[in-house]
C-alpha cells in the first residue's frame, strides 16, 4: 500500500481541476455581476408643457430690417411655452404694421402667438382693427372684425374664424357662421348661415 502522503497527492490531483473550475466559475459571475450593463441611448426626456419665464406688464416690439417697428404685443401677463415656442397672453393689445404702411389693431380676453408674432390666435371678445389707408391713390376703408375667436396672420394679412363673426365697413355690416378674410385680394368668404346690412337698407339681407 502506498505511502498515506502520496494516497494525499493522488486525491489533491483528482478533485484540483474540479475546484479550479468552481473558482473560475466564481470569478465569472462576480465579474458579470459588477460589469454594467448596455442598454442603447437614453430615450430624451419629454419636455413639458410648463413656461420657462412669466412677464407682467409687458411690451414687446419686433423692428423690420430697415428698422422700422413691424409689431407690438402689449398685455397683462406673458408666459411663453418652450416646448413649442408659443407665448399665452392675458389681455392683449396688439399692433401690426406691414412695410407698406398698413396699420391692423387687435384685442382680445386671450391670445396664443407663435415665436414670432406673425400668427395669433385670439379668444374671448377679439377684435381685429385694419386702419383706413390710402393705396396707389385709392382710399381704403377701415375694416372691423369682432367675435370669440380670431385667428390672424400677420405676414399675410388674412383673418379667420370657425365661429359666428361679425365684419362692419362704413355702413355695411356682415354677419357670418364662420369666415376667412383676405386683405391683399378683399376677399371674404362665409360658410353657413350670412346676414348682411347695407347702406339704405330697410332690413338685414340673409343667405341660408
């Protein structure tokens, strides 16, 4: 029978490859363990619907290149929403200046404007105000829009509204279910229901 140190030996080198593989095998989950893992790129957080700054009291004014003043947005309260650069506005009073000199007024309970004031949407008791002007020797009367909701376009000079408006020149006064006015053409056209009081008229004239 051989030595009891070499029956030792012979047992250590059965069960050594057994216990380097539990130790390797120990190593490897403490690594996986440790090691972060890859997830892709993060998704952007969603940016919410909150103002970034307030202003109270405010004027704003936008000049054209020549320098002239294009617009002026005044009101009671300003916030403007960076998710989609807008502005919400309290009590607006705004004024509208094309370069060639025409003149158009607005105001409203309400109003949301895109970053630069070329678009506005006005709500509760608006008005819109385009100033009498004279053009290539031709007088242009004031025109007066007034409903709930008005929605302007400064740039292109065109007003509409998908709710009942009433428009006066001079004498004549419209009144429609909805409407889109466009100034450079003078052309305004009326869905729905249209009554119409004219200059000498004995009652308003109605469409269906």
């Amino acid at each position: 029978m051989a030595p009891w140190y070499r029956r030792a030996v012979d047992a250590a080198s059965h069960y050594l490859p057994l216990v380097l593989m539990a130790l390797l095998a120990l190593a490897t989950w403490r690594l996986a363990k440790n090691t972060p893992v890859f997830q892709g790129d993060k998704p952007e957080a969603v940016r919410r619907h909150v103002p970034d700054y307030t202003m109270n009291g405010f004027t704003v004014q936008r000049f054209a290149n020549s320098g002239a003043l294009s617009t002026q947005i005044e009101g009671d309260t300003l916030r403007h929403y960076p998710d989609t650069d807008t502005l919400e506005i309290d009590k607006v009073r705004l004024r509208s200046i094309t370069p060639e000199g025409r003149v158009t007024l607005a105001w409203a309970e309400k109003a949301l404007s895109n970053g630069d004031g070329s678009e506005v949407q006005l709500t509760g008791h608006a008005r819109v105000l385009r100033e009498a002007y004279n053009e290539g020797g031709v007088h242009e009367a004031p025109i007066d829009f007034r409903g709930e909701f008005l929605h302007v376009f400064l740039r292109t000079e065109r007003v509409s509204s998908h709710l009942p408006v009433v428009i006066t020149r001079d004498a004549t006064e419209v009144r429609g279910a909805s409407m889109t006015y466009d100034n450079l053409t003078r052309v305004a056209q009326f869905n729905g229901r249209v009554q119409a009081t004219f200059p000498g008229s004995a009652a308003p004239s109605k469409k269906p």
